[in-house]
C-alpha cells in the first residue's frame, strides 16, 4: 500500500506543465478554507467521542481482568495452593494456542503497534486486534502473568479509533492521526492521568504535535478519564499518604536512588534483549509452551512465599508506599518483578509492562530509602516519598519517557513539592540508562520485529543545522534601492558573485543578476537601481533559523540574505542551496 502511495506522488511530481491545476481563485481558496475549519472541528468533537468509546473500553477490560482473577484464582485476598501454580501455566497454554491460530498481532505491550500503525499502515489497526488484546491480556494479567493493562488499554483505543475513521472514511492524513488519539484516551483511561498520556503519546508515539493534535489528543483523553471515573470512581491509583522533602541534603539520597533506578532498568532492558529473539528463535513448535512454562516459574515464585509479584501489583505497590514491607522484602519484591516481567514478556504473552515498571520503581525507591533511612535517619523523609520518587525513576530509565516520567509521580501524588527528587533520579536514572542502553527499549522490540521506525529519542538527540552554521560572508557591495543603475553597475564591475543583493532604507531586500544590472545600466543609466528590481523582492533569513525551515523560503531562487533580527538592513551573509545539501552530506558523512 504504501508503494503505491508513493507510486501515486512520482505520477503527481512527473505532470507536464501543460496539465498542471492553476491556482484556485480568491473565492475558490475562501471556500477551501472554510472547509478545512469545518473539518479541524467535527475532529475535534470527534476526538470527544473517540475518548468516550475508549474509556468505556477501558472500563469493561478493567472489570474483565477482576472477573477472570476472581475466576482462575479465587476470591480470597491471599491466593495459595496448586492452583497458584498451575492457574497461569494453564491459561499460558490456551493464550498461546489463540496468539498463533486466532491472534497472531497481539503478541507484545502495544505501543509499538500503534506506532506502526501511524507510519507504516496509514493508521491502520484491525478492530480484530482489539478484541485479541481485550481477551487474551485480561486472561494473562488475571491468571497472574506479571504484565500490566495500560499498554494494552493504549491499543485498544488505538484499534477503536481506527476502526470508527475508516468507518468514518477520513482523509488518509486525518486517519494517521486517530490511532495515536485513540492511544491517548485508552492510556489516560487505564492510568487515570490524563496529562501523563498526553505527553507519553505525544513523547514517544507522534513525537511531534501542532495545535490541532494538541487539542484533539487533549481532549480525547480528558473525555476518557471522565467516563473512566464514572464508572470507577473518581479515587486516585494509589492512596498517597502524606509526603515530605526533609532537608536539601536529602537530594544527595535520591540521586543515589537514581543511580539504582539506572542500573535496575539496564538489567531489565537487557535481559528483554537477549531473551526476546532467542526464544523467537527456537521455532514455532516451542512457542506453544513458552508462555505456560513462563506461568509456571511465575507461578512457583508465588507459592514460595512471593505472590506479590503475579499481575499488575497494584495493591502491593499501595503497600510499599504505606511502608508495610520490610526493607530485605522491598529488595527482594523488586528482583523477582524483573525476572517475573521477563518471562512473561519474552514469552510473547500480550498484556504491557508499564504497570510491571511501576511496580519494580516503587520497591526500589522504598528499598533504597528503607536503607538510607538506617544509615542516615536524620536526612531522610517518608518511605512514601521514596516509592513514588521510584515510580518515576524506573519508568524514566527503562521506557525512556523523561518528561512523562515526571508529571506521572505528580499526577499519581497530587504533591509538587516532591519535584526537586523526582528531577533528580529520574534525570541520573535516564542518563546511565541511555549511557549503557543506547536504544531504548521499545525502539530495540521494533528493530528486533524487523520494522523500522523513528526513534523519538534519537531524533530529539539529533543534531539541528541552522542557517548560522553553512551560511557564507557575501562577496560584493550591497547595492541600495534608491543607487543609479550607472554608480551601481560601476560599484560591483569586479564582484565574483555572480548574484547581487540590494536593499531599501525598509530592510526589504532583492536580488539581480550582475549580467543583467550591466545591461541595464547601458541603457537607463540615469535610473535607480529600485526600478529594476521592483519585481524581485526576495524573502529574508536569519542566523538562528533552521535549515529545514529555511529550505521552505527558496523556491527557484539562488542564494537568500542572511540578516539580523534587530537590524533587517543589516547583512550577516547568504546561504544557498547547494550549501544547505553539502552541510547535510557532511553530517552524513560524519555520522558514519
């Protein structure tokens, strides 16, 4: 599909003049314009219907994974016996025996296949997807396999906006962009923070926004979490007990938590990256049984004494924050989350690893505060205050998210005065992990699939060219509008360029071809250099300009000025195409 798109653009590009469109009339574009307006709103109010049908959604999968829990593995609060072992080996069996046959595009968190979806498949999600993640996550995260619901509620909301724009018949460009909204609203439902999965998806999804996507992204996931809260109650995920910020020394004892953070989300990237394609490569016979062996080991954890770390979690993240483990289980819990986590996602079992990486941060902040807490009890606050400030450095180190990292812990707490420690560690975690993980961690599953898709980070980390970094002095005296042609032409005989520059006492700026200013001169001597430049004002850059940007202002001219902000008459230099194309293949060549 997509060679044919670009099939369809080599047609468009390849007209001859004599059948190209002419430029619509005053009255033509007026009517256009309305039109694009009238299509900017009805998405917007569609966005709004988009996060309802989401959240809604996202309602039935949470109430889904309580039943299926309530059914594989008993009402009790405290689950024991065989059943504990065999429960998600079992359904690793069945969910297994569905991945291969029924759904095989279920396999994963989801956020990658939204991705996919916006710059491979033009927004393309089979609504068929979102009923395998519904059933199959519920069923894993119910049976006590250690993933989370959120990225699957983010597909599945990506699969139904998908699946209403095509019914919808929107324009390719508008159905691009209804996945990553509906991804929002199903994120911001299963977090129950809205600004969190607005920054996420904009951060690591679209990885670019414009007033438009702002608002329709915004909008789609504030609707979601309203209906969300309706049927779930307007309660936070977490009961926040009061959170303190001792002393400013205290930031020493959380840059060391950031240092934790950095190394747990290495191990745990690490793990995913080594066993990931060796257990894809053991061929398709085997994968039949990954995701009931997977269950099986989690499964033995629990009944060792560790059930904690089968689900989501959220319940035991809870109770790290009101400090109702010891600091050796705190450890322990946190360890044993990695390799749990590992298992099931390597395995190929659906369901996400946002709340897993929840989980792993919360018991390592408490773990590590419980022990500073010992050796310097004088500096350190809360447990509480620790396991959010946790929260936030896993998910900075590990997804690799460092803006929405930090508003997750302020959403969750509703505490600001905690922002210094979370800037803190989530900032040293994301930098080791970058150090010694240089992709993160879903470009790597990407890459492992055989896709290619752009990285968020690394375009973030890319170099940016300005026009201040290839333009060059300019080679002639500038003429100015008000000059005789005779004085002018006299002025630049000598001039190596081959393209002059004159100016106005306006800062308006036009360019004429030396050939053409000495033939002129001949002729109309006694005449000012404005009247044969009338018609060649040429637009203007300045040095702080990218060169993206400025490529956009050439058309079919030659070079451009180069002037300063404060001063428009003011001549920096000029820059011109060929040089904007050397500039990008000696980057080229340098990155290499």
């Amino acid at each position: 599909m997509a060679d044919q798109v670009q099939g369809s653009r080599v047609q468009e590009e390849a007209l001859p003049a004599s059948l190209e469109v002419p430029p619509p009339s005053p009255e033509e574009a007026a009517k256009t314009g309305e039109v694009t307006h009238l299509e900017e709103r009805f998405f917007l109010v569609l966005s709004i219907f988009i996060g309802v049908l989401s959240g809604l959604a996202v309602v039935c999968f949470r109430i889904c994974i309580e039943w299926t829990r309530i059914l594989i593995l008993g009402s009790g609060l405290e689950v024991t016996g065989i059943r504990l072992i065999l429960a998600p080996a079992l359904v690793g069996l069945v969910i297994a025996f569905l991945v291969l046959h029924v759904f095989p595009s279920v396999r994963g968190s989801g956020v990658n296949q939204t991705k996919a979806a916006l710059y491979i498949y033009d927004g393309y999600i089979p609504f068929r997807t979102a009923v395998g993640k519904f059933l199959l996550s519920a069923l894993a995260i119910g049976s006590g396999h250690s993933l989370g619901p959120e990225d699957p509620s983010l597909q599945i909301g990506a699969a139904l906006a998908s699946a209403l724009g095509r019914r919808l018949r929107l324009s390719r460009e508008k159905l691009r962009l209804v996945a990553p909204i509906g991804a929002a609203a199903g994120l911001a439902a299963a977090f129950n923070a809205p600004i969190s999965a607005v920054l996420f998806v904009i951060e690591e999804v679209i990885g670019r926004w414009t007033a438009g996507i702002l608002g329709s992204v915004v909008l789609s996931a504030v609707s979601s979490v309203v209906i969300a809260r309706w049927f779930l109650g307007s309660e936070p995920m977490f009961r926040v007990p009061p959170v303190s910020f001792v002393h400013p020394t205290e930031l020493l004892a959380y840059a060391v938590l950031g240092v934790f953070g950095g190394l747990a989300s290495l191990v745990f990237a690490k793990a995913i990256e080594i066993f990931r394609p060796r257990l894809k490569d053991l061929g398709r016979s085997t994968q039949y049984f990954q995701p009931a062996i997977a269950g099986l080991i989690i499964g033995l954890i629990g009944f060792i004494g560790f059930p904690q770390v089968m689900g989501a979690g959220y319940e035991y993240i809870d109770q790290a924050i009101h400090n109702q483990f010891t600091w050796e289980v705190l450890g322990i819990l946190a360890g044993l989350k990695i390799l749990a986590t590992t298992l099931s996602f390597v395995s190929g079992t659906p369901g996400g690893m946002f709340a897993p990486t929840l989980f792993i941060g919360a018991m390592l902040g408490a773990f590590v505060g419980g022990v500073e807490h010992i050796l310097v009890p004088r500096v350190i606050g809360s447990t509480a205050t620790y396991a959010l400030v946790g929260m936030g450095v896993l998910f900075a180190g590990f997804l690799r998210a460092p803006l929405t990292s930090v508003f997750m812990v302020l959403e969750v707490s509703g505490n600001y005065s905690i922002i210094l420690p979370v800037i803190v560690g989530n900032t040293i975690a994301y930098l080791i992990s970058r150090s010694f993980q240089p992709v993160p961690i879903f470009d790597l599953l990407t890459r492992q699939d055989g896709l290619e898709l752009p990285s968020m980070e690394e375009e973030r980390e890319e170099h940016i060219l300005h026009v201040e970094d290839v333009m060059r002095p300019y080679a002639a005296p500038v003429l100015e509008f008000d000059e005789l042609q005779s004085e002018a032409a006299a002025r630049v005989a000598r001039s190596a360029e081959p393209v002059l520059l004159a100016r106005n006492t306006e800062g308006f700026w036009a360019e004429i071809g030396l050939h053409d200013l000495s033939k002129s001169a001949l002729t109309e001597a006694g005449e000012p250099v404005a009247k044969l430049v009338a018609d060649k004002i040429v637009p203007t850059l300045h040095p702080d300009l990218t060169l993206e940007s400025a490529l956009r202002k050439f058309g079919a001219l030659p070079l451009l000025p180069v002037v300063h902000r404060a001063d428009p008459r003011r001549l920096l230099g000029v820059v011109s195409v060929e040089l904007i194309l050397k500039s990008y293949r000696d980057l080229s060549q340098s990155a290499e």
